[in-house]
C-alpha cells in the first residue's frame, strides 16, 4: 500500500482512507494527517452501527492503537468530533489543513453521490481482489 501511494501524483489530494497505513510509513509528513475521532464521538459511531459482541471492544482498540502509533512516530494528528466539521479539528504534531482545498469537492447532492459511489467501488475492488487470492476464504459477494 505504501508504495502504491508514493506512486499516485501529489496532486489532486490523495486521501487514504483505513488502518492499513502505519505511522512509521509516513515520509512526507508536509502532505499527511491522521484523522483521530473524539471518545465521544467515536462511542456514538459504534453505537449507531449495533455491532456484534466482540467488535466495539476491537474498533476500541483499533483506534487505540492508531492514535498511539500516530504518537509514537510523530506524525500529524487532526482530532475531530463529528459534529463541526473538519475545519474546527485540533491540529497537533504539526497538522495541517492547507492541502485539504486540493481534493475533491462535492457541491451538489448529485456530487457527493458520485464521490461516494466512487468511494465505494473502490471498497468493492478492495474485498474482491482480496477473495482472488488463492489463500483467501470466504466468498467475495
């Protein structure tokens, strides 16, 4: 994953969206930010979602670790609360938001659609291509 996002072009903005991107890959950090969730919002996310036993404790400790990583390897954190909007997030560890006006913007509901739709395509690709392999179990629909 690393290496497939140095190859993407520095503009428009990249946003890699997950946990599959440690802390300690970051080498550019003028073009990088964690996203971290308030507790509090966080807790109303998993709320919402009415997740089987086991898997808020996971995502709790999920999101634990990533903060944590973020720390550790100093890369720029942003803490949002859901509610205000990216612009009102905490900055720390040198975050920035100058290169967010770089990326994609949705003005209309059929943009936003569209943006979405894409977002989600890209998911779909991402668990098909991962049943392809010959060592996956499970089936991809």
């Amino acid at each position: 994953m690393v290496d497939d996002l140095l190859a993407l072009p520095r503009s428009p903005l990249v946003v890699a969206e997950g946990s599959t991107l440690p802390a300690a890959a970051v080498q550019d950090r003028s073009r990088a930010v964690w996203l971290l969730p308030t507790p509090e919002f966080q807790q109303a996310r998993l709320e919402e979602r009415r997740l089987a036993s086991g898997e808020r404790e996971r995502f709790l400790l999920l999101a634990k670790t990533i903060e944590r990583e973020a720390r550790d390897h100093d890369v720029p954190t942003l803490v949002v609360n859901g509610r205000d909007g990216i612009e009102a997030g905490r900055p720390s560890n040198g975050a920035s938001k100058a290169h967010l006006p770089e990326g994609p913007t949705a003005t209309t509901v059929a943009e936003r659609r569209a943006l979405l739709r894409e977002a989600n395509e890209a998911v779909v690709a991402q668990v098909r291509g991962y049943y392809a392999h010959p060592w996956a179990e499970g089936d991809a629909s």
